[in-house]
C-alpha cells in the first residue's frame, strides 16, 4: 500500500512538473509574440507605405548630421490625417486641429495602440522651425527654400479605435537608441523639454490616423543597429533598422 501511495505521488509529481513547463513555455511564446507585434514588424507594410508620394511644402537642401555627444531628441509631426496615395509634408502647420488643452481629455497610448515604424527605403528631410531659425529676411531669394537635415520619414499609426495622446507642445516624444559595443540598447538623445510647461497643449491622434516626423540620420564610424522608443506611460519600439554614429553620442556632453 505504501508502494503504491509513493507512486502516486511520484505521478503526480511529474505531472506538476509538466504543467509548470508547458506554462513557462506558454508564457515565453507570448512575449514572444508580445514582441514582434510591438517591434514594428507587422502592420504596415513597407511597401505599401513606399508607394506614397510626398509633396513638401518647401525645397529643402539636406545634409547628414554628426554629433559627439548626447543630442536632445527633436521629432515635431510634419502630417498628421487619413494616409492617402499622395501626403503633403507640412514642416510649420501648427496641426491645431488636432491639439487639446486638457490633458486628460485622451488616454496615453498603451503597449498595443500605436505602430511605428521607421521608413529607410527613402530619404526626406528633417527642418524644425524651432532648431532651425527663418533665414533672414533680406537674404532669402525663394521663400521655399530651407535648410535641413537628411532624416528617415517615420510613420506612427492609431490601431485602437479610441483617440489617444501621442505628444505634447510641438513634439512627439521619441528618443532614438542604439546598441552598444556590448549589446545593450542606449539612447543617443535626451526628451526635449519646455521651460513652463503652463497652457501646453497635447497631440492627439484619431482612430485610423497616422502621424508622420522624421528620423535625422546620423554619421559617424561606429556601425549598429538602431530604433526608436515612444513613451508615456508605456514603451513602444519601432522596427530595427543599420546606422552609423559616433561612440560619444552615449555619453552627456561635459560641462567645461
């Protein structure tokens, strides 16, 4: 009888065991699953988004940005609406109509909300009117034409079918990381932040919608993988994508 109660509990034992691995198995599916679906990787297609055309609002002249230090992030909306098979790129619209006041009227996006995804099959650039002053007036020739940053267009979608918040003021707050010479992601910028706060509106992104910045694109001798990372209360990433920087971008410039 005791032979018997001892196997019994050795059965059992094994189908506990059993159990707590297809579980752990179950719960490392997930997150992998978890990640794909948060990486970027699934939604849009790059395809799809390359055969969009931009018109630009301006005539920009680009050149590729080089920084030994950390930068601070700089990524205002330059389209925000319904994508089409033609965007117009708008690098001074305010995109008031979709501004709110109370920053509680929308809920910060959660794990699932928003797609991001970087689009390194073109090149556009980047020119914000607020790191990048008006040339003066008795110097500019033709009106449209700008200097700027060659940057990646970078595309963010609402896939919830709630209006959420997706920035504040005229940024949306993006930081771009990059894996360093040990494989740890990094951030290569710091978020922009205003010096009051006081009446600061929000960005808020309907259903279906999708909002548009840019990515500057860096030079430098250090080749690695790159992303971006959206953040509020949750963190999203967009799609891995090859780059060149300088190593000291990780590190905080030093006050002299």
């Amino acid at each position: 009888m005791q032979k018997f109660q001892f196997l019994k509990i050795s059965v059992s034992k094994r189908i506990a065991k059993f159990l707590v691995l297809f579980l752990i198995g179950a719960i490392i599916t997930a997150c992998t699953e978890l990640n794909l679906s948060n990486s970027g990787e699934v939604g849009f297609e790059m395809t799809e988004l390359s055969d969009i055309t931009f018109v630009d609002t301006f005539n920009i002249t680009c050149h590729y940005d080089s920084t030994e230090f950390l930068s601070v992030a700089d990524y205002p909306p330059v389209f925000i609406g319904r994508l089409s098979d033609t965007v117009l790129i708008d690098h001074r619209s305010e995109f008031s109509d979709y501004y709110e006041y109370s920053w509680t009227q929308y809920n910060a996006p959660d794990l699932f909300a928003l797609e991001v995804l970087v689009d390194t099959t073109r090149i556009m650039p980047n020119s914000n009117p607020i790191t990048l002053p008006v040339p003066i007036p008795g110097d500019i020739i033709d009106p449209t034409e700008r200097q700027g940053f060659c940057a990646y267009p970078v595309f963010m979608m609402n896939q919830t079918s709630d209006t959420i918040s997706v920035g504040y003021g005229k940024f949306i707050p993006l930081i771009l990381e990059a894996k360093d010479s040990t494989g740890n992601w990094r951030p290569l910028e710091v978020s922009y932040i205003y010096d009051c706060g006081t009446g600061l509106n929000t960005i808020f992104l309907p259903p279906g919608n999708t909002l548009i910045t840019s990515c500057k694109i860096y030079q430098g001798d250090y080749q690695t993988s790159l992303r971006l990372k959206f953040g509020f209360e949750w963190f999203n990433y967009s799609n891995q994508f090859t780059g060149s920087i300088d190593y000291g971008q990780f590190e905080l410039k030093k006050r002299e």
